[in-house]
C-alpha cells in the first residue's frame, strides 16, 4: 500500500504534545517570508530581516533527514517580502507580488526543483500587491485582498491558472477590504480570517468560499481577540490557526482549531515560547513545522521548531502482537527497516504509525 501525498492527515485536533526545536534557519532572521512544501522539502525565503532590508534568498528543510540546505534563490535584485505562495499538481512553485521598501511588485514567479532556478512567467493584471492572502483549488491559485501603491486592504479577488498562467478577476471580498490575512483550502472551499480591515480593524471573521458559484460566507466567529500575521493550515475536516498577534497588541503562541462540521473552536495544551508571529508553517504527516518569524520584543528569529500534534496518533489502538508489515519514508515510498529519520511505520492490520528512528 503506498502513502500518497506529503500531507497526510491523521489528527482532527490540536491537543498535542510539546514543540521540539531543530536546526535553526541557515539564513539571517526575518518575518513575512514566503514558504511552500514541494519535492520532499518545506521552502522558506524572501521575508525582512533584522536591519528592515528584505531577503532573496532560499533554504530547503529536508522532511526525512530535517536538515536544512540552501535553495536557489530570486535573482539578487528582485529581494522582498509579504509575497504570496503556491504549489500546483505538476510539482512547480509560484511566488506572486510582495513589496521591496516602497516597490510593489507585480511579478509572478516559477520554481521546479528540475530546472533548480526561479523564472518570471509573467505579471500580474492588477499592478504591484503585497500582502494577499492565497489559497489553491483545482490547480487555481486564488490571490485575496492586499495592499497596493494606491489603495490599503484592498476587496479584489483575483485566480490565475498555474497551467496556463491567465488571470480571472473574481467577486470581490465582500465583507471589506483585507491584508496580510490567513487563508487555507480543503479541496472544495477555500477560507479566509484575521487580518487587518479597510478601516484598520482586526477581522475576527472566519469566510468560506465556494469556487462553483465564486461566493462568500461568513461561517464563525473567532471568540477571543482576532488576529494578523498568524497561519493558517488545513487538516481535514478543520482548520488550525497558528500564532500571531492581537488588536491589543499581545503576541501569542498557542494554536487554535475549529473542526468544520460543527463549528465549534478548541484551544491547543501546547505553547511555544516565547510567542512569535509572522512565520512561515507546514503540516507534513501529522507533524507541524513552523520557522522564522518575530517575537514580542521583535527580534527578527530563526529558530525552527516540529510538534507531534498527535492526539489522532497516540489514540489509535494496535493489539500488543502487532506485526509491522513495512516501512515508508515521507514521499511514501517503501524503504528498509533499518532505514534512519522520520518514517510511516504500517502493521499488517492496515494501520499506520509515524515514528523517528535515530
């Protein structure tokens, strides 16, 4: 039986273990960079650093031995922050937008770990945007909201095809204008929160959006303070937000979930301390990665650090004589028992177990 997928979800809450560190991020400190999961690795580049200058460069945190490693990075002039992200089906990357001081890029950007290089395939039809939030449906990349050179938070929605790279403009937000919001998908919806509103509030609202009729609804309320410069990530039939900071200026390290089918919101056992925002996360087999980022006395970070979020894992039962059947490494193919890292361990049952071997 073959694991598909990187991302392979076998928890449906955030109660959890505690956060382990790794190796820290190779590169200098900052926030607001760019990040993707592609090829067995989970990208992370671009961003602002500690002196206020923004990054071009890349580093590739390896998913089975978690090293990390440098990545071909943007050619050296076109450094930024708050660009947007996403990974089709074909195995490419893309990078869309962000900013460079006060230039507004309009670029878009595709990497493949084949070619080893970033190339522009093109701009984007609505100027210079940073801070959109984007999620992917059907091999669409769908870019919300942003700040332009013109206009602050802005309520276009836009969707370029990552095949034939042409743009659709969307319905427009219609609860407002948004930037440096938190977006995920799941397959059928896409969903939007936090972020700062036109008139320089906090949304607090959780949208959900339907590609077939291209419309939004307001689905829940987040019950504490809301929220900018958080994450957020699918996991199957919820959503996990990560961090970030408050209206009232508190920055935070918890994690949050609300499971889609009743609504209802948990609040994780586990802290990372001290709190941060602005980093970059991936939920990799029931693992979830989060790096960079800054802290409450904002100072630009580079630690990286995994957490088992593993209730689903420590909940499911095998019998005391389970026999394990075989191995797989992350990228799920079959691998030798003696084989070092993070591994799927499967018994004969058909149930499956992730384990670190030494």
């Amino acid at each position: 039986m073959r694991v598909v997928g990187l991302i392979f979800f076998l928890v449906s809450s955030v109660s959890a273990q505690s956060w382990l560190p790794l190796g820290d991020f190779p590169g200098s400190g900052r926030d607001d960079a760019a990040s993707f999961v592609l090829d067995g690795g989970f990208y992370v580049g671009t961003g602002v650093n500690g002196s206020f200058g923004s990054e071009f460069d890349f580093y590739r945190l390896d998913l089975q031995s978690l090293l990390w490693s440098q990545a071909p990075s943007l050619p050296a002039d076109k450094r930024r922050q708050y660009a947007s992200t996403a990974v089709n089906s074909q195995g490419q990357a893309f990078l869309i937008g962000g900013l460079d001081g006060m230039l507004f890029y309009d670029d878009v950007w595709v990497f493949s770990p084949d070619l080893g290089q970033w190339t522009q395939v093109g701009t984007c039809p609505f100027g210079g945007r940073s801070g959109m939030a984007s999620f992917v449906l059907a091999d669409t990349v769908y870019v919300l909201g942003g700040k332009t050179s013109q206009t602050n938070n802005s309520t276009e929605v836009w969707a370029m095809s990552m095949t034939t790279f042409e743009w659709i403009q969307k319905r427009d937000l219609p609860f407002g204008g948004r930037w440096r919001s938190s977006a995920a998908a799941d397959g059928r919806y896409g969903y939007l929160t936090f972020g700062r509103t036109t008139g320089g509030g906090y949304d607090a609202e959780l949208h959900r959006y339907d590609p077939t009729t291209d419309s939004w609804e307001t689905i829940a309320t987040f019950p504490e303070s809301p929220r900018v410069y958080s994450s957020m990530i699918s996991q199957g039939s919820s959503l996990i937000l990560i961090f970030g900071i408050d209206r009232e200026g508190i920055t935070h390290g918890d994690l949050w979930s609300i499971d889609l089918t009743d609504m209802s919101w948990s609040q994780g056992n586990t802290q990372l301390n001290p709190p941060r925002r602005g980093g970059c996360a991936a939920l990799v087999l029931g693992k979830l990665v989060y790096t960079t980022g800054i802290d409450a006395q904002n100072s630009r970070l580079v630690q990286t650090h995994i957490l088992d979020l593993g209730s689903g894992l420590s909940e499911q039962k095998f019998e005391d004589n389970k026999i394990i059947a075989r191995y797989f490494d992350l990228m799920g193919r079959e691998v030798s028992g003696t084989t070092c890292g993070w591994l799927v361990e499967e018994y004969s049952s058909g149930e499956r177990k992730l384990i670190f071997k030494p």
